[in-house]
C-alpha cells in the first residue's frame, strides 16, 4: 500500500527567488547604450568593445562613423602621401630635363664666345600677332612643309590665275607657312624686347606693311635692321633661345634667326623660315646698311627717328616714323605698280622661269588686300588707313606722323 508523500508546501520566499531567476533569464533590450554594455559583458570586461554589433542597436550608424574614423584617416595619410611622392618625382625629372637642356645652352654659349651669365631668366612668349592665338608649331610643320609653291599649272587650279601675267605675282606660302614665319618673328621680337634692343622692319617687310598691312603676298621672308652698336649683345641673346632657335652670323652678310625643327633648306647651316637681320649705322643726317662691310643705302635720319609704328599682320611694329620716304627706290618706286623678284629664300635659288615683272597693283585689287589712305586734316600729321580686298572693308586704322612737321606724307 502506497504511502502518500506530502505535497511540499512552497514558502514565500521560494516563490519569490524563482518568479527572480526567471527575470533574468529573460532578454531585456536595454534603452541606453550604456546599458547594453553593461548588460552583455562580464563586469571586469565592461569597458571592452562588443565583438558583434547587433543590427537592431539605435545607434548603430553613429557606433560605425566612430569606428571607421580612424581608418578613413590613414587611407587619407596615405592617399596625401603617395601624391607628395609622385610630386617629388615628377620635379626631379623636370629638373634633370632643364638641367640638360641649360647644359646645352651653356656649351652653346661658351662655343659662340658670349658670356655666361650666373642665372638665365626665360623670355616671356607674349602674343604679338592675333593669328597666332590658337597656333601649334608641330600642326603646322608637315614632311612637305617648304616645298610650295607648286607648279604654275597648279597654281592655276588653286587660285583661279587665269592670267598668264600674274604667274609671278602667285603667292609664294601656304597658310600653315606664314603662321610659322609669324611664329619665328614673334620670337625674335620677344627676345629684343626682353634684351632691350631696338629694330625697326624695313625692305620687303616694310613695303609689305606700307601697302598691305602684313606680307606682300609674293615675298617669303622678313627682314628688319638693328643698331650695329648692338650687334654682339643681339647675337648672344638670340643664342639664349636654343635649341628650339637660332641663329647664325655671318662677316659680311645678313644674319639668320631661324626655328630649327623644319625640314627645309638641309643642304645649309640655318633653316626656312627666317628673319633676315641687317645692320645700320648713324653718320649726322644719314642712316648707313653697314651688313656687307662697307657703307650703301643711305637714308635720312629725320625719316626714320623717331621711330614710329605701322601695322604688320594685325600688329603694330616698330618702323620708320616716314615711311613711304624711308622706303627704298629698288624697292618701291611708284604707289601704283606692283613689281615682283626673282628669289625664292625657302629654297635659296633663283624661281624658275621667273623674271622681274612690273604690273599695275589695281590688276591685283580682287585677289589680294591692299591698303588705301585718307588724309585726316590739313596737318597731314594723321592718315586713315584701309584696308580692302576688292570692295570688301577689313580693317582701318588711323596713323599718326611722328617725323618732324617739315616731313609729311604725300
């Protein structure tokens, strides 16, 4: 027979401890982060980083910014520190380039027996004529460049000469030749002007710019004429601008300031396209070609200083401050008749099948521009310059005289 057992009677406080533990055997999210530590990690590890971060924690994001801190810093320190070392590179290999290119330059100086100065300060590249504004010598430099002008039966077909007359007035560059010649002159008129040597155009440069505000469309060079006094301190500055320049002296005749990467004239120490440079000097009242050694082309002083401007391809470039007077009679003997030679300098040869014509300019007032003058006042002292291709406007100016009063325009 079994015996029943007694029902355990549970005291208060038995009730009390086990309604307790299972209080704390419950999950409780807690309300504050600091609870959340607290409660999830032993007491001597309360300090101590979660190992898992709970999705569902409020603060999660501000948790992970604070966290990630630290490393987006040394992605930046590293990221700062490998651009001071590419920096740090790439001025060295600029440097060692400079060096070489100074080293040539100063062998270059030391052969030609011009002094080497303790520090070359570079020539600025300041514009001078508009049409250089966009220009790129390497675009303009082709394996062709300097071999027109073609063939007069092409010639024909390219600009319309009908007339057999004006084959010797056909143009003797392209485009992309007369930017470069503009390219190498500008150069050159930088360098004196950073040197402070004066120079003044004159010859075919200064007729072109008396009657065409720019090139005479069938001439191929520029020439301008320098001080003779002047004449070993334009040498060793113009020798300042190699390798990319230039140039090259003669005893007794005219110098050559040339670009050096074109393909042209291999057979010669200089290259096509240059600047013809001749040399004057002053006796009283004339003005002296000294280039060939001894004393011809004489001019008026009073004709020629001081020195004034006259436009040159969109710039006005220092001339005689009279020029119809200061031009010379070879070169420009009458307004109205156009007349052409017989020497082409990119290839430095007499033009074939070419002789010295003489024609009136107003057969040519429909192919090429040409410049027509107005006298202002009665002064003469200021002229208004235009200039036109056949009826067509494209540009004038107004030109003062600075020449004394006695010396006027006509």
């Amino acid at each position: 027979m079994l015996r029943h057992l007694p029902t355990p009677v549970l005291l208060q406080e038995d009730v009390t401890q086990g309604q307790k533990t299972e209080e704390n055997n419950q999950v409780r999210v807690p309300k504050r982060r600091s609870e959340l530590v607290r409660h999830q990690l032993p007491f001597k590890n309360r300090r101590m980083k979660l190992p898992v971060k709970l999705t569902h924690d409020p603060y999660e994001a501000r948790m992970t910014s604070s966290v990630s801190k630290p490393t987006r810093r040394k992605e930046l320190l590293f990221v700062i520190l490998l651009l001071i070392l590419v920096s740090i590179f790439y001025q060295c290999y600029a440097n060692m380039s400079f060096w070489d290119v100074d080293s040539k330059l100063l062998a270059n100086l030391r052969s030609s027996g011009c002094p080497v100065p303790s520090r070359i300060e570079p020539v600025r590249d300041i514009l001078i004529f508009p049409a250089l504004r966009n220009f790129r010598v390497k675009e303009n430099v082709s394996p062709d460049f300097g071999r027109f002008p073609l063939e007069a039966k092409d010639l024909v077909k390219i600009h319309n000469f009908t007339d057999r007359l004006l084959f010797p007035f056909m143009p003797s560059m392209t485009r992309q030749e007369k930017l470069v010649s503009l390219f190498v002159f500008q150069k050159f008129i930088n360098i004196c002007s950073h040197y402070n040597i004066t120079f003044f155009i004159q010859g075919g440069s200064l007729l072109g710019s008396y009657r065409h505000h720019g090139f005479v469309p069938w001439d191929d060079d520029i020439d301008v004429y320098v001080d003779v006094k002047d004449k070993a301190k334009l040498f060793c500055s113009l020798k300042m601008a190699t390798p990319t320049f230039d140039v090259i002296k003669y005893p007794r005749f005219q110098w050559k300031f040339y670009y050096t990467n074109t393909p042209t004239l291999r057979a010669y120490k200089y290259r096509w396209p240059f600047v013809d440079i001749f040399f004057y000097t002053v006796n009283g009242d004339d003005i002296y070609d000294v280039t060939r050694g001894g004393k011809t082309r004489a001019f008026k002083s009073h004709n020629v200083f001081p020195l004034g401007t006259s436009m040159f391809e969109g710039a006005a470039l220092p001339a005689p401050c009279n020029v119809k007077m200061s031009l010379n009679a070879a070169l420009y003997k009458s307004e109205k008749m156009c007349h052409t030679g017989s020497y082409n300098h990119k290839q430095e040869r007499i033009k074939n099948n070419m002789i010295v014509r003489r024609l009136p300019c107003e057969k040519l007032y429909a192919i090429y521009p040409f410049v027509f003058r107005r006298k202002m006042n009665v002064s003469e002292d200021k002229v208004e310059e235009v200039l036109k291709i056949g009826h067509k406007v494209l540009n004038t100016v107004i030109v003062t005289n600075n020449c004394a009063a006695t010396n006027k325009i006509s």
